[in-house]
C-alpha cells in the first residue's frame, strides 16, 4: 500500500513524525549510535527506493532535531560516528531554517559538548530555533559559548551547568532598531551573560513575548533588556544573591503593557523592591513571587520576604482594580532566627480583599499559618460580601513545616469554602495530614463536586 502513495502524501505524513530524535549511547561492543531502529527520517529511507527519494527531497524533514545523551559519571563515551551523523542530517537540511534541542547529561570528558557544538554553531545562520542545556564537569571554551541571535532565529534556550562559570554569552549586541531581532522567547540560566549594544539604552526586542531570565548576581542588564521590550507578556525572573546593580542610568519606571504572567524568585530584598517599585503591568493576570532560601553568605536582614503592601501597590499603581486571576506567593527560610513579621496576615488579608478577580491562590512555606487559613476562613452567617476572594475558585495550601494549623481548622476553611459556592478544587500538604481527605465532612464536599487532592507526606 505505501509505495503507491504520492509524494506529497507521503511527505506530508513523514512531517508528522518530527522532530527526529537522536539518543547518542556509549561506545564499546555493545553500543550503538542511537536506539534501535534509527530515528526518522533516516529509518523512512532505508524502507524503498521512493521513500527514499521523499526523504532526501525535502529539506524540511531535516530541520527538526532533539540531540539527546545521559551517560554515568564512569561511562566512556567518545563516539567517533556522531560527528558524522549530525554532518549529514546537517547537510541533508540544506538551507532550511532549523529547530535545535540539545540535552547533553554527564558529559565528564566534555567530548560530545565540544564535538557536537562546533558543528551547530556553524549554522547559526539557519537556526529558528535553539535551545541547549548541558551538564559537564569539566572547563569548556566560553568563546564556544558566544551565540549569535540572527535571523531567522525566534526561540533562543541556554542552560549550562559546569565547574566553570560564567559560560554561555548570548549576543544581543545587534539589536538596535525595531527590525532587527526576530527573537520571541529567550531563556537564560544561570550560567549564561549577555552582550549588550555599546550604548545599551539603544537595544531594541520588539518582537520578545516571553523572557525567562536566571542571574546570581545583580540586575543592570535584566533592567536593559525588559526596557527593551515593549510587548512582553510572560516574564520569569530568578536572583540567587543579594547584589543590586545601581546606576543613576537606571530607570524608574519600566512600562511593560502587555505583560500577563509575572513570576519573580529572589533572595534579595533590595532587588525585590527595586523591581517592584519599577514595573508597572497593568494587563497583569498571574503573578507569583518566591522568596528563595539565601546563600549563606547573605545576611539575613538583606533577605527578600513577602511584604503584601508592596505587592499590593506594585498591582494597584498598574491599574487601581487590578484584573489579577493568579497568585502564587511562597517564603522559605530554614533559619529559625528569622521571624515572620507580626503583621503578615492583617497585611495578606488586605492583598486579598483588594483583588476582586482572583480565581486561583497558592499560599507556601512559612505564609500557611493559623491565621491565614483562619482569614480565608467564612463564618457561619456572615456577609459573604465582607469575606476575601469570594471569586476564587481554586486554592493550594503547602507546607514543610510543622506549624501552627490544625486539621480541624484547615477541614473548615475546606468546608465553608465549598459551602460559600464559588471554590471548585483544594490542594494541600502538611505534614501528618495525609489522612485529612478522608473526614466525613469533606466526603461529602468531594461528593458533591469539589475536587479535593491532598499530597500531605506523600514524599516522606
């Protein structure tokens, strides 16, 4: 039957199986390049004469690559035929664009990093899209590193871990007029820098929707970048230490009007409020802020907290009702000298009251205690109008530590929740919990329709 099927049909039909995925192994007796049988489109080439005219024809079947290769710490893996299999399948691509994934794990000699990169940075010309991350033990070449945004390249992911840092550099140096950069998503981990213009304040993105962006130390360039672009909507921000870059260059006020997802985890309290203070989103519809657990060299009355009023003037100077849907707020801190301010829940419930469209709450860490849940608590015969959240439909409530919250306490707030008519889903953790689901009361509720998931010590 398949060898009557036209070309077209037959192309078609191959377009469904990418991207093509190579799972390089080790080398030995027993190894092979890849899993058994090989990947397409190289496995539809060796079935017939036409399918194989089909394959070597069309370019595009060539354009979409996942190089994938874990190996043990103790696994020798030089293989000598990678390098010719990726300079085929490159050259079987010919000129069209290409989609590059590369997951490179316990790569200790760096034999593949250093094998395989070359080649692919030599078509950085053709790349659409490119993302990277990798694992190595050993120093790599940081000028290997230096990758060129240039068109037609619109996704751009570095991750690379090694003992070596910084390593990866991303060059944004060229964008410096509204038609320059194609790029709509950027990833940076914590490795990785930029290369900024000369005259930095001239970058220009105006094409960036999301930006995910992981830095140890300060927060100059995140600032020239968000600057640069105007038509941002998901933003992801990590700051792992307590450093921020001041310049009297530096802004104060970054209108971001599209922005619809904010996510912020940092341990600094001076970058928290900085870019608090800074960002301006009024479309804003998620928005979820983690208090990272601080290096040990941070002393902790540096360390960023959850301060409600601050949040809740970041949304509010946005826009006055602000059309917030999502909050996720989290705060960790093993040190058991640091002290939760005393008016953190008088402070929460206020944030919560003044979100009127809020549809999904997460509360974590050292934010679950006995006054919070008994805040989101509704009273028998009481207003619902002079109740937080009345719109809120689905809450999650997790925690580690052994707190001050009872199980009685959380089943009622479970139970008034439902009853008040608007909560559809509940997802908690404590510890020693794990049997709360099963109350009657709360039977009933999941009876009923309220989609109840308790993960109380399922990691214990």
């Amino acid at each position: 039957m398949a060898h009557i099927l036209s070309d077209d049909l037959l192309y078609a039909i191959f377009l469904h199986s990418l991207p093509s995925t190579f799972l390089f192994t080790k080398t030995g007796l027993s190894s092979k390049v890849w899993a058994d049988p090989p990947p397409p489109p190289f496995s539809f080439s060796l079935v017939c004469r036409s399918w194989r005219n089909v394959v070597l024809s069309r370019p595009k079947l060539w354009s979409d690559m996942n190089i994938v290769s874990t190996f043990k710490a103790t696994e020798e893996h030089h293989n000598s035929a990678i390098e010719r299999i990726i300079k085929q399948w490159l050259t079987n691509s010919r000129e069209a664009p290409l989609q590059i994934h590369l997951n490179i794990q316990g790569d200790r000699l760096g034999h593949t990093a250093n094998l395989l990169l070359p080649l692919l940075l030599n078509e950085a010309h053709r790349w659409r899209a490119f993302g990277m991350y990798i694992v190595v033990s050993v120093p790599l070449d940081p000028e290997m590193f230096t990758l060129q945004c240039l068109p037609p390249l619109t996704s751009l992911s570095l991750d690379i871990w090694s003992s070596s840092f910084p390593l990866g550099r991303v060059d944004l140096s060229g964008f410096i007029s509204n038609t320059d950069s194609n790029l709509e998503y950027l990833s940076m981990g914590l490795s990785t820098s930029v290369i900024l213009p000369p005259n930095r304040h001239a970058l220009r993105l105006p094409n960036l929707r999301s930006l995910h962006y992981r830095i140890k130390n300060g927060t100059g360039d995140l600032v020239c970048i968000l600057f640069a672009c105007p038509n941002l909507e998901e933003l992801e921000i990590k700051i792992l230490e307590r450093t921020l870059t001041t310049t009297n260059l530096m802004p104060n006020s970054i209108h971001l009007p599209r922005l619809l997802s904010l996510t912020m985890e940092i341990s600094s309290r001076l970058s928290a409020n900085y870019l608090l203070g800074t960002l301006s989103c009024p479309s804003l519809r998620a928005f979820s802020f983690f208090c990272d657990r601080p290096i040990q060299s941070q002393l902790f009355g540096e360390c960023a907290s959850i301060e409600p009023r601050r949040i809740r003037n970041f949304l509010t100077r946005s826009c006055a009702n602000p059309p917030l849907e999502k909050l996720n707020l989290g705060m960790y801190n093993p040190n058991p000298e640091f002290a939760v301010a005393s008016d953190l829940p008088e402070a929460l419930e206020d944030l919560f009251f003044s979100l009127k469209s809020l549809k999904s709450l997460e509360l974590q860490g050292l934010l679950v205690t006995r006054e919070i849940v008994g805040a989101l608590t509704i009273p028998d015969g009481v207003s619902l109008q002079s109740q937080p959240c009345l719109s809120l439909d689905n809450l999650r409530l997790t925690t580690f530590f052994y707190g001050d919250v009872t199980e009685d306490m959380l089943e009622e707030l479970i139970v008034s929740r439902w009853r008040a008519g608007s909560l559809g889903a509940i997802t908690f953790s404590f510890p020693g919990f794990g049997g709360l689901h099963k109350r009657a009361r709360i039977l009933d509720c999941s009876n009923e329709g309220l989609k109840v998931v308790n993960v109380s010590d399922r990691f214990r």
